[in-house]
C-alpha cells in the first residue's frame, strides 16, 4: 500500500486522494494521515474498515456526480469524510450487518448532498463544516433504527502514569467510532506524520478532555477508558491555528457541551466539538479581527497538509 500511495502513476493517484479524504476525518489533508488512520480502525474493527471504505466510496461516487470536476470537495479531497463518518455511525449503532450496510449507504449519500449546501451557508460566516452534515444524517436515523442494548459497566482500571497515557490515546479512537489505545496510537502517529505538533495538539486535547470531565465527577472507570477525550481533541485540532488560549477555550466548551449533552441523554457524537469550534472561530473572526481571506476554505489545514 505504501509503494502505491507514494508512485505517480495513475493507478497510485486515487489511491493517494482517497487516503487524502481519510485524513480529513482529523482535519488533516495529508495521505500518512489517511492510510494510518485507516490501519487504526482495521486494529480496532474490520467491520468498522468495511463501514470506512463503503461511506468513502459512496462519498467519492455522490460528488463526482454532483460536483463540478474543479469544485472545493473535489480539490481539496473533502468528498468521502463526512459520507465515511456516517457510514461509521451506522454500523456502530445498528448490529445486523445487512441492515446497517442498507442505512450505511444512504446515510453516507445524504451525508455527501447536505455537505455542499451546508459549506455555502457557513462560508458566509467564515466557519468550516467540519463533521455537521454526517452528525445531522445520523441524528435524523438514530431515534428509529438505532439499537438500545444495555451497555455492561466499566471494569475497575488502574490508575498512574502509563493508565493516563493510554487514556490519551485511547481518546482518539472514538473519532472514528472505534477504542482502545492501538487504535488512538495510530491515529495519533498520523497526526505527527502531517505535522508534529497537529499529534501534540490533539493529545494534549485528550488528556485535556479527560481531565475536565474527571473535575466534573465522570467516574475513573470512564476517564480512563478514553470516551472522554475524542471532541476535545479535535476542538484543539480545529482551533489551535488562532493559539493556544482559544485551543483551551475550544476544549472546555466541548467539554461543556458534551456534560450538558450527556445530561440530557442525547448521542451527542462530535456535535460538541463541532460548536465549540464554530463559537471560538466564530468570537474569533470578530474580536481580534481575523482576516476573512481563507474564509472559502470548508475545512482547516487544506493547504497546509497537502502531501
């Protein structure tokens, strides 16, 4: 995989875009990203990489049919991470494999249609779309399809320096729906591959994350399983580019989000990292008066990454 994804000829190339679109997953246009975050969720689940590869592909298929051959999607490889989200929705919260591959497809091709009209409407403010179109498609399906098993209690874990390293990383994994700290590892040396401190950023994120909500009473079990690091991490990967202090903010507004959420009793997935980012790019742009030049741009680092 690694000789095709690093050759010129024309077989390499789709290869290389599709591992691009991966990557955009952690807002990273950049084919390690991709290729190794796709081997985390291969670890974590081969029913999970099958969910991956069929929201890409129907991600990939909607827009090349729906979008001009030079359009942004296209371009910038943004087609296939919002249908490959919703894919991987589908298959974490629908057991039977024939019926979540059914919602898998559909939900990744209503996911890569609202992606176009949902950039216009935010581009008008200068916020990217990040992971909203795949999170409005699953929210819309889950009331009716989702299934309800009971989830068994967390088993006691051990607490120190290396149980919280672990649960850093094990705080990645969730981005794509998997756990486990393989998983997250992998995830994280993609980051570092794209750029060192985008892995820094988001580990820093997760261990960030998991602070916070151990501070707002989640029990240790939890904490250190690494379900609480996920939308803190990409809040700090979404924002980390304005610096540090509005990185901070992003984290324990995501954080917030997620507790009010988690209240509630709603699935809030990465909603929370969503508009956590969206209010500090958003107080941002106005406050310090942050040039609207890159205000086109659906997704952060699509330049930056470009490998």
């Amino acid at each position: 995989m690694s000789i095709a994804l690093h050759t010129d000829a024309a077989s390499g190339e789709p290869l290389r875009s599709f591992a691009r679109s991966l990557g955009q997953i952690v807002l990273q246009r950049n084919v390690a990203t991709g290729a190794l975050l796709f081997a985390g969720v291969l670890c974590a689940s081969p029913r999970l990489a099958g969910a991956l590869v069929i929201g890409a592909i129907v991600g990939k298929v909607i827009t090349l049919i729906t979008e001009d051959a030079d359009s942004p999607a296209l371009r910038d490889d943004l087609y296939a991470f919002n249908g490959a989200l919703a894919a991987l929705a589908a298959f974490t919260f629908i057991r039977d494999a024939s019926q979540a591959t059914a919602v898998a497809i559909l939900a990744a091709m209503f996911a890569t249609l609202l992606a176009s009209p949902l950039t216009r409407i935010l581009s008008l403010r200068g916020l990217p779309m990040f992971s909203s179109p795949a999170i409005i498609v699953t929210w819309c399906w889950m009331p009716l399809l989702a299934d309800r098993g009971e989830v068994g209690a967390l088993g006691p874990v051990p607490a120190g320096a290396a149980a919280l390293t672990k649960a850093a990383f094990g705080g990645l994994a969730p981005i794509v729906f998997a756990s486990g700290a393989v998983a997250g590892a992998f995830i994280a040396a993609g980051l570092f591959a794209a750029r060192p401190a985008r892995g820094a950023w988001a580990l820093g994120g997760s261990a960030a994350g998991a602070a916070l909500h151990a501070l707002c009473g989640t029990s240790d079990a939890v904490v250190l399983s690494g379900a609480c690091g996920f939308n803190a991490a990409l809040a700090a990967l979404a924002t980390a580019s304005l610096g540090a202090r509005h990185a901070f903010i992003a984290i324990a507004l995501a954080v917030a989000i997620e507790r009010v959420a988690d209240c509630l009793g709603v699935a809030a997935l990465t909603a929370p990292f969503v508009l956590a980012s969206w209010t500090v790019i958003a107080v941002a742009r106005r406050v310090e008066k942050i040039s609207k030049g890159e205000s086109h741009v659906v997704h952060p680092h699509v330049r930056a990454q470009d490998r």
